[in-house]
C-alpha cells in the first residue's frame, strides 16, 4: 500500500469488520463496514487515474470529469449513473447504493496530473457520475484535497451536488473561485416529503439543499440549480414546479436548469420496478413516453418547456447571465404554449408520428450539467 496516505483517525486497518477483498475490482487495497455508516460496504482503491476524457461524441459542454466515488449511498431510483455499477460485476439495485467503491489515492494521482506540461487547464467538472459529497465524503475527505489541486494548478471547475455537505468545504472553495473560475450547483427534484424518502432516501431533505444554496450565495458565490429529474405524472404539475422555483428563487439561486427524466439502462429496470410497486397506474404512461429509449417523447419536452417558461419569467430566473434562462434540458426556455394553462400533460395517446419521421423538439434532449 506504499504510496497511499491513510487518515489515521478515520481508518484502521485492524478494523475487525475487514471484509474479504473482491479479486474483480482493479486495484483493490480492502472492503470495509464501519459502525457509523451502517449498511454501506466502502472498497478501498488505488487508482491509476483522476481525470477521465469525456468521449468526443458525447453532449456535454466540457472534456474532463473527476469522480472520487463510484456507486453513490444517496440510493436514487432513478439515478442514471446506476449503469456503470455493472462495469464492477456489481448489480444496478442494491449494490449501486450501498457498495461503494473509493479513489483512496485520489489527489495524489490528481496533482500528477496536474503537473504535466500537457495539461491544459480545462474545465473539469465533479458530479457528473455520482455525487463527490455522499457520506463517504464525510469519512474520506477526499474533496479538500482535490478542490485545493485544481485551484492551484489553475485548472476551472464546476461541482453538482446533492450532498450538504459542501458547506464543510466553502472557506476552500472561496478562496479557490479567487483563483480559477469555478460553478457550484445543487440539485433537487422532489418536494413532497413521502416521495422523498421513497425515491430518494440517502439525499438531505429539499429544505437542506434550499438552506446550502443560500449559504453558497451568502459566501459571495454563484449557485444555480437543477430542478432534476422531473418525473412526468409525479412531480410536474403547475402547483409543484410553481412552489419548487418560487423556492429556488427566494433562496437565491443564481440560475435554474430544469431537466425532464433520463432512463439509460439500469436505472430504468430500478425505476420500472418501483413505479409499478407505488404507481401502478402510471406504468402505460410511462411505456408511451419512453417508447424510444432514454429520453422522454419530444412532445413531452416541448409541453414541460413551455409550462416552466412562465415560472422561470415570473421569479426573475428568466435573465442569468448570457440573457437566456436554462429552461427543459439545459435549452432556452421557448414561449408558454397557448392554452396550457393547469392542464396536465395528456395521459392518451401523443401525437402521431409519421414512419420514418423525427418530430422535431422545442427543446434539445440534453444532460444535466450545461448550466455549470
């Protein structure tokens, strides 16, 4: 293990609830189970790499990721991160919320790699797999280190949370946003408490995150918010998306990015299965508005693009910086379309498509991180 520098108050290796090492998992030092995160199996690696390419063809407006942890204890159903559990012979469900894999060596890794004359500082975004501030963070502290790494290489970067735990990490992160430009954003999607803790039931409470998001501004930073995923049936009636931007808007985010919800594979068995548990009304519905895969049905994009608008236009979260709000997708948000009124998104039949015909959006199918 030379090489690896271990928190002595935090990890003991005589710790008697050692778990058996899992031959499969590339570089793996141990698997361990503490007292004070019952439930969770944390794999403790060595990496050989901290910034991962972001492959050519992808959507995202930036070319470089960190991800500290793999497997995320948030446990969101429909997490769209689930997938990649897979890659480690670990199952898309259970496994992806309580066995966590984690980059012991990150930021030592990092700053090699920060120090090669080919680095070019560009934008490195954390939060794009799973969240850099799950409770690992509280036992790893991994993020103090990486944070510090990039500011002093000059490298930019952007952080999407739904952990409140960034608030440990603001001192650092103002002092670093004095020398490199940085994003925070935070995340949330549910307001009701119930269906909180069914879908979402590692995640602090949506009153947690309003209070980081006000703390982020408090301490002189730019905070925006991606009111993500909306879950179509559950969460985007008029009253709810009125009461989640007017609640965006009084804790003073910064911007607003709403995102409709995304089932790559994995995550959509996982959600499948919970909403015919909990909604089975909801399931033919949801059949006909994923028909083509992940994405939602473009006619659904255009309807939710057009509701928000107005919203984002009455809490003044319609002029961020660049003149265009963030509406469905990351995209403009367009004019309300006439007519909508209180109408829910029409649970019959969507309009038809020709064969062979792609109707074309009002908003472009994105992913969630064109805000930061």
């Amino acid at each position: 293990m030379a090489g690896v520098r271990w928190d002595p108050q935090r990890l003991d290796a005589e710790e008697p609830a050692t778990l058996p090492g899992m031959p499969t998992m590339r570089g793996l030092l141990r698997s361990v189970q503490v007292p004070e995160f019952p439930g969770l199996i944390f794999h403790e690696v060595r990496s050989k790499s901290a910034l991962n390419e972001v492959p050519g063809d992808s959507p995202v407006p930036f070319r470089w990721t960190i991800n500290p942890y793999r497997g995320c204890s948030h446990a969101c159903v429909y997490c769209y991160a689930r997938g990649t559990h897979q890659w480690l012979e670990l199952d898309t469900g259970r496994d992806f919320d309580t066995q966590v894999v984690v980059k012991t060596n990150l930021v030592d890794v990092l700053r090699r790699e920060l120090a090669r004359p080919s680095w070019r500082r560009e934008h490195v975004a954390l939060g794009t797999n799973t969240d850099p501030y799950q409770r690992a963070e509280g036992r790893y502290r991994l993020m103090p280190g990486v944070i510090s790494a990039l500011a002093g290489s000059g490298t930019p970067f952007s952080v999407l949370t739904k952990g409140t735990l960034l608030r440990r990490d603001l001192p650092l992160l103002v002092a670093a946003a004095r020398d490199v430009p940085i994003g925070l954003g935070v995340s949330m999607a549910i307001w009701d408490d119930e269906l909180h803790a069914s879908l979402e039931p590692g995640v602090p409470s949506p009153r947690a995150r309003l209070d980081l998001v006000r703390a982020i501004t408090d301490a002189g930073l730019t905070c925006g918010v991606f009111l993500a995923p909306v879950l179509p049936g559950l969460t985007d009636r008029l009253a709810d998306l009125d009461a989640a931007l007017r609640a965006v808007a009084e804790a003073g985010a910064t911007g607003v990015t709403v995102v409709p919800l995304h089932l790559r594979p994995g995550a959509r068995e996982w959600f499948s299965g919970w909403l015919g548990r909990e909604h089975p009304q909801l399931v033919p519905r949801y059949q006909q508005l994923y028909r083509r895969g992940a994405g939602v049905a473009p006619e659904y994009r255009s309807w939710l693009a057009g509701r928000v608008a107005p919203l984002l236009a009455r809490y003044g979260l319609d002029r961020q910086a660049g003149g265009a709000a963030r509406g469905v997708d990351g995209g403009s948000a367009p004019a309300g379309i006439p007519g909508d009124g209180d109408r829910d998104f029409p649970a019959g039949s969507l309009p038809a498509t020709p064969p062979g015909q792609v109707r074309r959006a009002a908003v472009v199918e994105g992913e969630q991180l064109t805000l930061l």
